[in-house]
C-alpha cells in the first residue's frame, strides 16, 4: 500500500539583522502552473512580520528562489520567527510545502 505524506518538509534559516537572503529551493517536480507565496510570521500571534519574495528559476524543474532584500530585513528585529512557503497548483489547493524558524540575530 502507498503512503502519501501532506507534510511540510522543514528549512530554518539563521541571518544577522538587515542581512539580505536569497536561497534556491530545488522540489525535483514540475510546478509550472503552481503559484507561490512566503513569509515571516511572529511565532507568538502568527501575524505577518515580513513577506518574502518568491521567484521562479526553472518551473519545469521545480526550482524557485526565496529572499528577502536587506532593506526589508532591517525591518525584522532581532528574534525568533517562523516562516512558510505556500504552494497552489493550477487546480488544487493551497498548501504549506516548507516551513521552519527564522531567526534574526545581531
């Protein structure tokens, strides 16, 4: 019998403060079609701290970058976040594909 698994894999990221990120994610599927978002979220409320860009490298092969500009991180205090990205297939739902902590050192 298969097992089909809906769980996020998980990335934390370690930055100084103002730092700027650009990390390449690679799935290894196809997401052409797919729309993404990601973002910064406050471990504590869950509100939105920072968005986070998300760019297409090659679809075909499953590749997008995730960054955030140092002017945006300048605006992230120093402290313990957690952070996601979305995925939405052309006919599908939304859903959290990666996640993990985000912390902002000095």
């Amino acid at each position: 019998m298969a097992t089909v698994s809906a769980t996020p894999g998980t990335l934390n990221v370690i930055v100084k403060q103002g730092q700027a990120v650009s990390q390449l994610l690679d799935f290894s599927i196809s997401l052409v079609g797919y729309t993404f978002s990601a973002e910064i979220v406050s471990a504590v409320t869950y509100a939105t701290v920072s968005a986070l860009t998300v760019t297409a490298v090659d679809l075909a092969t499953g590749q997008v970058n995730v960054g955030l500009s140092a002017a945006s991180a300048a605006n992230v205090a120093a402290g313990t976040y957690l952070w996601r990205l979305v995925w939405t297939p052309a006919a599908g739902n939304a859903r959290t594909a990666l996640e993990g902590i985000w912390e902002v050192t000095r």
